[in-house]
C-alpha cells in the first residue's frame, strides 16, 4: 500500500494523526485531572504520534535519485 501513497496525502495523513495525538492527549489529561490515573487514552496517544512520525518521515522517501553505472 505504500507504493499508492504519494507526498501529498502522506502530509495529510501525518498532519491528521499529530491533531489527532494532542486532541487524546488533552482528553487524557481530563482524564487524568478527574481521578483516573492511567488509562489506555494515554497509549493511544502515544501510538498515534508514532503513526505520524512514520508518515512525515517517508515523505520524498520513494524518490531515488538515478546513479550512473561505471561499465
């Protein structure tokens, strides 16, 4: 599925899950201010920012630049 993805929808993606981290992190936080210690919205939160990492970080990956063989 890689290979469908170009940069423009990988920024998207990446942009989308890093609103996506700090919105579960402020829910957690609530959370977290009313009694509940831990809860998995913090592991969610956290995965969803290593989901955009990996996106934002493949960008401009699958170019490669073109070497010239010696014969």
């Amino acid at each position: 599925m890689s290979g469908f993805l170009n940069d423009k929808v990988r920024l998207g993606i990446g942009i989308a899950l890093v609103v996506l981290a700090i919105a579960i992190f402020i829910h957690g936080w609530f959370e977290r201010s009313a009694g509940n210690p831990f809860s998995q919205i913090w592991m969610l939160a956290v995965i969803s920012l290593l989901g955009a990492m990996i996106q934002l970080r493949k960008i401009g990956g699958g170019q490669k630049p073109d070497h010239e063989k010696d014969a």
